[in-house]
C-alpha cells in the first residue's frame, strides 16, 4: 500500500477487469504474477505468469479483501503493488489417508 503496509489477503474477485489499448477484458488472477500501480493511478503495469507483460488501466472500484483481521474493502488509488500467490497445495493428513501413517516404531 501506499503508506508502506503490507497486507496478505483473499480476494472476493476471480478476474481483474482492465481496459488495455486494445479493448476491454478480464484476466484471471491466477494468470497474474504482479501489478505495479503507476503514481498516476491509472496505469497498471501486469506481469502475467507466463512472462507476458501489459499496461493497463484497472476498470474497478472497491474490492473486498478477507484479512486475518475480518473483511476490507479497498480501493485501488491505496494500493501500490499486488503480489499474486497461487494458492498453497493441499496437506494431506495421516487421518486422511492411513496409508501414509508412519510404520510402528520397534523396540
């Protein structure tokens, strides 16, 4: 954010709509590496997974955001950069699959 927070969330959005040189569109978040709010605000710079790079103007206002601390809601004109992180994997637990418990141990 602007004033140097850091904040991780869960956003309540699946698609960041833009608007590109080219047209409107709405790009899937998980396709999103970063986004570098320009000091003017209304330019976006993306770097996609895929090693695509684009500049953009963000077409939305306020997002929630689910935070340790409850739900936000937050406009662009605060952020500075986005960090998107795939989710992590799911941990399987040895009460899930009993075939992964560990042997019984000899004595």
């Amino acid at each position: 954010m602007h004033d140097g927070a850091r904040i991780i969330v869960t956003p309540s959005i699946t698609n960041l709509p833009v608007r590109a040189a080219f047209g409107r569109m709405d790009i899937a978040l998980a396709l999103v590496q970063s986004a570098e709010f320009k000091s003017d605000n209304e330019t976006v710079a993306l770097a996609l997974r895929n090693g695509d790079k684009m500049q953009v103007a963000p077409n939305l206002g306020a997002v929630e955001l689910q935070t340790v601390f409850g739900r936000v809601s937050v406009t662009f004109n605060l952020v500075r950069k986005i960090l998107v992180r795939p989710p992590a994997p799911a941990t399987a637990s040895c009460s899930t699959f009993p075939s992964m418990r560990p042997p019984p141990s000899w004595s």
